[in-house]
C-alpha cells in the first residue's frame, strides 16, 4: 500500500476558495425552506460563506427577532422546514 502525504496548506486553500459555491448552496436550501413553509409568513435567510480556519462555512438561518423570522423558528420547530430543506 502506497503512503499518501497531504499538502495541508494547499488543502486548506481549496477549501477556502469554495466561499461562492458554499454560499450558492445555503441561498438554494433556504429557498427551498422558504418554498416548503407551512407557517404563512415563514421567512428563511442565507448568510453569505464566511473563511474559517479550517474552510469556509455559509448558514441559513430563520433570522434574528423580525416577525418573518419568528414565524421561520415555529415554522421550523413544528415541520421541520430546514431539515426537510436540506434534502
């Protein structure tokens, strides 16, 4: 069997320069989330991919304290909205 070594620096790179297909893929769930909502007013939201020390990492959210946001969480809580959004 053949030894593999990694190039960390290089690998973590690659994972950084994914940001705008990271952040494509969290705007397509919380459209999803937004198109399976059973809460009338439900609104789900993408955070655009932000670098970690580790890669990047983008985040759909029910938002922060607005009425569409709150209705998200029930939303959320009661069917499972994100869960099912994720596929």
């Amino acid at each position: 069997m053949a030894k593999v070594k990694l190039d960390n620096k290089g690998f973590r790179e690659v994972r950084r320069s994914a940001a705008p297909i990271v952040t494509e893929l969290a705007e397509d769930v919380a459209a999803r989330a937004n198109s399976m909502a059973v809460t009338k007013g439900a609104r789900y939201e993408a955070a655009p991919a932000i670098d970690t020390k580790e890669g990047c990492v983008a985040l759909v959210t029910t938002g922060h304290g607005s009425q569409p946001a709150v209705k998200a969480m029930v939303d959320s809580a009661h069917h499972n909205t994100l869960l099912k959004a994720m596929g």
